[in-house]
C-alpha cells in the first residue's frame, strides 16, 4: 500500500495536512501566525507603555551594577534590554526554539524500518506520522509559544541560551506578577533584570552555551515514532475521515512525547541536568545576595516565579519535555544544595571555578557530592609540592637510608 501525499486538492491527505499548515506553503510561516494570535489574544494586545520602557531602561543600569557585584562570573557580557509586547515575544522566540522543534520533527519524519509492517492501518499510520510529523510540529510549536508569551516575564524562565546580546523582558507580564503578588512593581523589574542578567552572562560563556544547546538539540532529535504505540491509541481508525481528531490528540505533551520516547534519553536525562541544576542554583543563590537589602520584596517575589513555573501548564510541560528539562522536579533544589555544598566547602571562589572549564564541570553524581566536584578538580590542593625539586640534591641519595 502507498499513499501519495502530494498538493492535490482531491487527495484527502493534502486536505488533512492543511489542517496544521492553514494551506501555507512554509508551516513556519503559519507557526508563527498561530504563535502571534494566541499571545495577542487575537488582536486585543496593545503597545509597550512607554512609562514600562523607561522604567526597564532606569532600572538596567542597576541591574548592571549589580552584576559586577558578582566575582565569580565574567564580566564581559553586555545587558541590552528590550521590552516587548507578548506576541513580539512568542515571534521572536519561535526562531530561537525552531532548531529544537525541526530536529523533533526530523526525528518524528524518520519512521524505522522495521515498524513497517504488512499491515495496513500501521502502513497508513508510519506515512501520516513520516509526512505529517514536521508540520504537526510546527504548529504545535507556534501554539506553544504563544501560550508561553502570555506569562513568560523575560527569556530565561526556560534555561535555553539565545543568540545575541539583546535580552527580552515583558512589561505587561511583570505588572501581572506584581498584582498578583502584591508587590511594588518597580521591585518585580528590578528582580526580573537582575535574574535575567545573571543567566544572560552564564550562557555567554562560550563553553556552557556549546555544552547546554548540544545536549538540548541531542535531546530532542533523540525521540523516535512508536507506531505500535501510536496504533494502540487511535486503533478505532478504519478510514481517512477517523484522522480527523489526531490534531488535537498530537499536540497534547503527555501524548506525544510518551509515545516517542526513546532510551537515549534516559542517558541524557541526567547529563542535562548536571549542567542546569548548578546554573539554577547559582542564580537562585546569587538573587538572594544581591537582593538583600535592594529588593525588600525579593522572597514574595521569588515565591511567586517559582509557583508559577511549578503550575500544569501545558505548553510549559510539552517545551520541558522536549528538551528534557525537568524544571518541575527537583532540578532547582538539587542545583541550590549543590551550590550551598560548595560555599561551604570551598567560599565563592570555589564558585568561580563552575564556569572556568567545560572539563571542570560537574557530572551527575558530583551534583549529590560537591566534595568529589572540588575534589576532581584539585581545588584545594597543593599538587606543586608534590613535585618540588630541592635546590640542593645532594641529600637525595641518602634517601633510602
């Protein structure tokens, strides 16, 4: 059995591809049409308040300040804050997460073949999944991101490194978090540029940026079609028409992802999370430092970021799927123990040496044990003593004596 996927108005499949595409050529370009009516609210948004502008770009100059507080971080990152609107976000977030999406897309398009079996429906179902695949995910993204933009506050509540040095923040989504926390809002600013300037200056390290995009980009080409899985779900399908609720089935995270997992995620799992955890636990330590004494509300405001990151979302949950993130577990309470571990042990400067070399940075197990981090990387210890040769070598002979 084959079945031809091409640009005929009478072939049902051409029919049910526009479902996702909108009869667009380029589903990127209906991606970001969806991504930018779901964050407008279908038109209803309006501009930046300008007073919102000019408060951001007061409150940045602080917020730098601040930075350079930080003795263990570079200090060569430069702070450009732009203010958005939602859908200005969720549109240029689309391009900064594409990559991720179209290697998910290129993984869900290789069906393997050994899953193609004789039987019909799972024939019908591996070529709707393989010429599909890359379009339910465009607009699955676009949906994803613009329901994203209607909370995000800047573009580091996921930790995923962006191009750059422009740094976007949204107004009306920090005045949001400020009535609702009840809270000034000059505090929610000054919190949010802060937070985003320290996770803006570790990914500009080159090595953490190579290291956390290349796992993230591994982890999502690594899903793979399950199409015994897939055929248990929809197996009432007799017919084409029976296709016509898979739109909404496929864009539901624990659906999709669940069907598609693959064990190589189990081994990148926590290869990702030993990169992240001590990145969130650095900053959420550091916010604290800086925070005291400048930001009265700080632990009002840290309580509710983190209870709104911790909500069943579901366009949160499917982004930190795809990317293995789990940022609703124990990642930020594992990486701020770690964090704590090493101060204790080692003080700030001990910190410093998180960022300093990609070999230096921590595996799995030396996020449970900061000792064995230090102590792989010879923190601490005098390993030239060991080595010392005496000016005078005369004595050595007598030694063994």
């Amino acid at each position: 059995m084959n079945f031809d996927f091409s640009d005929d108005p009478s072939n049902p499949f051409a029919q049910f591809s526009k479902m996702f595409t909108g009869g667009q050529s380029d589903p990127w370009t209906q991606a970001d049409q969806i991504a930018r009516q779901i964050a407008s609210e279908n038109g209803a948004e309006g501009n930046v308040d300008p007073l919102s502008r000019s408060l951001v770009e007061d409150l940045s100059r602080v917020a730098e300040l601040q930075l350079a507080k930080v003795e263990s971080l570079p200090s060569n990152a430069k702070l450009v804050f732009n203010t958005v609107t939602r859908t200005e976000w969720a549109s240029e977030s689309l391009a900064t997460y594409r990559p991720f999406f179209e290697r998910f897309g290129e993984a869900i398009g290789s069906v393997p073949a050994d899953t193609q079996a004789e039987d019909p429906l799972t024939q019908m179902l591996s070529q709707v999944v393989s010429s599909l695949g890359p379009m339910m995910v465009s607009s699955s993204a676009g949906s994803m991101l613009g329901h994203m933009a209607l909370h995000t506050l800047g573009q580091y509540d996921l930790p995923v490194p962006r191009p750059g040095d422009e740094l976007l923040v949204v107004p009306a989504n920090l005045d949001s978090l400020a009535n609702q926390a009840g809270v000034p809002a000059e505090e929610v600013y000054l919190w949010v540029l802060i937070r985003e300037s320290l996770m803006h200056t570790i990914f500009n390290i080159e090595h953490i940026r190579n290291r956390v995009e290349s796992l993230l980009i591994d982890f999502a080409a690594a899903f793979t079609p399950n199409i015994q899985q897939i055929e248990s779900q929809f197996g009432d399908i007799t017919s084409i028409e029976d296709l016509s609720g898979m739109d909404t089935d496929f864009q539901s995270a624990d659906s999709v992802l669940s069907m598609m997992r693959s064990p190589s995620h189990d081994l990148l799992v926590p290869q990702i999370s030993a990169v992240i955890a001590p990145i969130l636990g650095f900053v959420d330590y550091t916010m604290e430092k800086l925070s005291d004494g400048l930001i009265p509300s700080h632990p009002k405001i840290a309580t509710a970021v983190h209870a709104s990151q911790s909500e069943e979302n579901e366009a949160d949950i499917f982004m930190a799927q795809l990317l293995g993130l789990d940022l609703a577990g124990n990642l930020a309470a594992s990486g701020k123990a770690f964090v704590e571990g090493v101060l204790k042990r080692a003080g700030e400067e001990g910190l410093s040496r998180l960022w300093a070399d990609e070999l230096d940075l921590p595996t799995s197990p030396e996020i449970a044990a900061p000792g064995l981090w230090l102590e792989r990387i010879g923190f601490g210890s005098d390993e030239s003593s060991m080595f010392e040769i005496p000016d005078d070598i005369s004595e050595l002979d007598n030694l063994d004596d």
